[in-house]
C-alpha cells in the first residue's frame, strides 16, 4: 500500500462503529460524530435529535478509541467538537 492511501475501513471497524451506536441509544445520549480524514460516521442518533458532538482523529486511532484501547485521560486529549465527557465512559469502557 501506497504511504499516500488512507487506511481502509475495515468492516471491524464498522462493526465498532455501530456497537458503540447501539450503546449511545441505550445510555440516552445523543448521537456521535466520528471523523477522518474527509469521512464521516455518525453512531447513536434516534428520534432525529442531531449528534451532540464530534470526535475527530485518524482511522487508525478511531479504532484504537472504539477497541477499547484507550483511557478516559488519552480520549479526553483527542480533539473534539461539544462536550466529549458523556461519552468518555462508553469509550474508555471499550
């Protein structure tokens, strides 16, 4: 692979994605921003209300984020748009 391609999306990754989309629902948050690059995925929206905030981070650390591999202290140092702390303990949960 070429050191100017992105890194693919794998399906993992998107499995993460919606799992952590099913967890937002659950814990009555609204809805997530998770952007790379120039995409964009958008996890735990319902009844329409508009996502509350945005991650924003390489592929490769989104990954790492919704693996589970990183502390509520590493997360809370990633750059965010809104208020990343109802969601610090969903993710640092893993």
């Amino acid at each position: 692979m070429s050191g100017n391609l992105s890194a693919a999306v794998t399906p993992e990754f998107e499995e993460l994605a919606a799992d952590l989309g099913r967890h937002i629902i659950e814990a009555g948050l609204r809805g997530l921003v998770l952007r790379f690059g120039d995409e964009t995925r958008i996890v735990g929206v319902a009844d329409r209300m508009p996502p509350a905030a945005t991650l924003e981070a390489p592929l490769d650390e989104l990954h790492a984020v919704l693996s589970g591999l990183r502390s509520a202290d590493e997360l809370r140092h990633l750059r965010w748009i809104g208020n990343p702390e109802p969601y610090i303990d969903l993710l640092a949960s893993g």
